[in-house]
C-alpha cells in the first residue's frame, strides 16, 4: 500500500491523516491558506513521503485551492462525494465525528477503495463555472428581495431600498450573462460545445453554459454516468411484496437538476424526441413529476450524444 492522505477541509483549516505503507498513522492540522499548503508540504518531506494518493470530499469551495496545489505537485487526488464517505463510516460503525477522525476515515477509504484519480478542468472552464456560479447567485439573491417585496405592506423607506436591490442585482445578472456569452465565444471548444447543445430543443444559451460548466467538465464513459453524477436516475426501492414509488436519487449538484427542470418542461412541449417519451410514458400511468424526471435524463443523454459524436441534434437519428 502507497501512502495516502485522508484530508477533511473546513472554511479557516484542514485536518490530515497521513496512513503510511507499514499502516502506522500521522496526524496534523494547517491553516486553509497558500501558506498552510506550504506547511502540508514541508511536513509530508519530514515524515519522508514524496508522493501521496491524497482525498478529500467536494465540499463547494473550500478545498479547490488545496487540491489544484496537491495535483501541480504531482500526488494523485481524489475528490470524494460526501454521501461515499458518510456511507463508509456508517460500514465500519464509526460513532464519534470530528475533523481528525474524518481525516482518517478519509484516509482509510483511500487506502482500501482506491478512487479514481481526479483532474481539474482547463482553466477556461474552472472561469466559465466561476461565473456560472455567481450568475446563481445572483438570481437567488433576486428571488429573496422579489419574495420580500410581494410579502406584505413596507415602510416605504425599506420598499424603495428593497427596489434599489431588485435594480442592482438585476443589472448585476445581465453584466455576468453578458460576460459567460462572451467567456463562450472566445474559446472556439466552448463555443462549439455550446452550439452543439443548443441545437437540442428545450436546451438555451443559459442552460448549455450550466451543463458545459457543472456536468460535461468531467470524462464519463456512458450517458448513463452523466445522467447518475446530476442525480436524475430513479432509485428503485423494493422489499418483498412492499413497493414504493421511484424516485430521483438527487445525488450531485442540486443546481444541475435546477438549471435542467425548465428545460424539460420546454422539451416536452417543441421537442420530437420527448414529446414521443410523455406520450408513451402517460399511457403507462406515469405521474407527472415521473415524466418530467425522465425528461431532465433524455436531455442528458441527448447532450451528452450530440457532444461526443460532435453532430448536432436531429430527432430522426435520436429517436433510431
């Protein structure tokens, strides 16, 4: 066994359990800064390890600095779905939780589940979902204001301030729109990739930039793996004679299945392909969610067709 290196990240600190090859265990804490990277890597050189098969769990932000600084040093990385991790520790009966004993919960997955290594995206698209991301944000923040504004009388003080905010964030999404459309024309792969998206009916500019951000980032073998990483496959659940009603497993980026649930609704309505999927699954009874549900996972597969064969879409090749 190589060594590995169980990471648990927080927003100020990181806590490490460095499992060696004869199985003894090493422990340390560092400031989640360039410089606490540093510290990590003068302590690694002390304990004689040169390279390491280090993980941690995608946890939004906080560990993306400390896994790019891992990858240019040439360890492997591996970054771990939470729900992976937790599930483990429910496999090997762990009871107590803290930052030093999910290190080494971290560590020992590592060292007996050998994840796939990870690799971070080109910089164009680690820029394209920077300003995705705050394009969400942004619309949250307007929905918050609208919500408050539609609640209920106001003073008129705090009426006009909530509608200084609804004016700034909106002038706000539409530089940050402006800048992806720009972002997209300047590199010719994101271009393309946009284009090809877009030629499915029910997927726009706005949705192909999620996808091409948030989901086709990453080298998957099927559409069914795209499908299963945006949580847009049913989890059938069954015990004996009791069975209960699929549903979507929502493991994933939950701005995935946000960004796709509009879209499916427009597909269902101007695309052949999906238009032909409601009609056979409403004559097989199916709810309306369930429909939708499958919608959001043809347009995956559709995406994810039209992006590796490189042609755009044309429902008579998709519905063969």
């Amino acid at each position: 066994m190589d060594a590995v290196l169980g990471i648990d990240i927080a927003k100020a600190k990181f806590d490490v359990a460095l499992l060696l090859p004869e199985g003894k265990l090493r422990r340390k804490s560092c400031p989640n800064t360039p410089a606490g990277f540093a510290e990590l890597a003068q302590w690694l050189a002390r304990q004689g390890v040169a390279l390491v098969h280090a993980s941690l769990e995608a946890t939004g932000t906080y560990g993306d600095a400390l896994a790019h600084y891992l990858y240019d040093a040439g360890h492997v990385v591996s970054v771990l779905n939470p729900a992976v991790t937790h599930a483990f520790a429910v496999s090997q009966l762990t009871r107590a939780k803290t930052d030093q004993i999910d290190a080494e919960l971290i560590a020992r997955y590592t060292a007996t589940q050998q994840p796939l290594p990870w690799r971070p995206a080109p910089r164009e698209v680690r820029e394209l979902q920077a300003l995705v991301r705050r394009l969400d944000a942004l619309q949250g923040m307007r929905t918050q204001e609208t919500n408050r504004l539609e609640a209920g009388p106001l003073v008129a003080s705090v009426h006009a301030s909530i509608e200084t905010v609804i004016a700034t964030l909106a002038a706000e999404i539409k530089a940050v729109q402006q800048q992806i459309r720009a972002h997209l024309n300047q590199h010719p792969g994101l271009r393309d990739q946009r284009d090809l998206l877009t030629s499915i009916p029910g997927i726009g500019e706005a949705t192909a930039a999620v996808l091409i951000a948030e989901l086709f980032d990453k080298p998957y073998c099927s559409a069914r793996q795209a499908a299963a990483f945006a949580g847009v496959v049913p989890r059938v659940c069954e015990s004996g004679t009791l069975k209960a009603r699929g549903r979507l497993v929502k493991i994933g980026p939950s701005r995935l299945r946000k960004a796709l649930y509009f879209p499916a609704l427009a597909a269902l309505r101007f695309n052949p392909t999906l238009r032909a999927l409601q009609t056979r699954m409403r004559a097989a009874g199916k709810p309306k969610m369930v429909i939708i549900g499958a919608a959001m996972r043809k347009l995956i597969h559709l995406a994810f067709g039209v992006l590796k064969s490189g042609r755009a879409y044309d429902s008579t090749y998709a519905h063969s």
